[in-house]
C-alpha cells in the first residue's frame, strides 16, 4: 500500500474528470525513463496518459506498457 493513498473517485466519473498527461520522452537506447514517467503518472492519479516517444521505441514500449 502506498504511503499516501490517493483519495478514492466518486462514483459516475470518467477518466476525463481526472486530467490527461502527455508525457514526451525518450530516445533510441533510452526507453525506461518514458514508461516509469508514464506509469508514475497513471499512479498519481492522472485519468489519461499519452506518450509521445520516438517511432523507433513504439513497439517496444508498446508492449512494456499494456497491463
């Protein structure tokens, strides 16, 4: 359990009603630090989050990222 727990969301909300992220990130041999911002930003509580790396890392974080 997280040291601060997040406040829990109202009932009849949608992600829309929590923020969208975009996160632009990365390089060609970097790939960790766009998805550990990606997710930290999914654990904070935004309710979307884009991220916006180069084609080359696509299909690779692509895969990392799905749950």
């Amino acid at each position: 359990m997280s040291r601060f727990p997040l406040l829990p969301r109202k009932n009849n909300t949608s992600k829309s009603d929590y923020g969208h992220a975009l996160i632009i990130a990365g390089s060609r041999d970097m790939a960790g630090a766009p998805l550990m911002a990606s997710l930290a930003a999914l654990r904070s509580g935004a309710g979307l989050v884009t991220l916006a790396v180069p084609r080359g890392l696509q299909a690779f974080l692509s895969k990392k990222a799905a749950p």
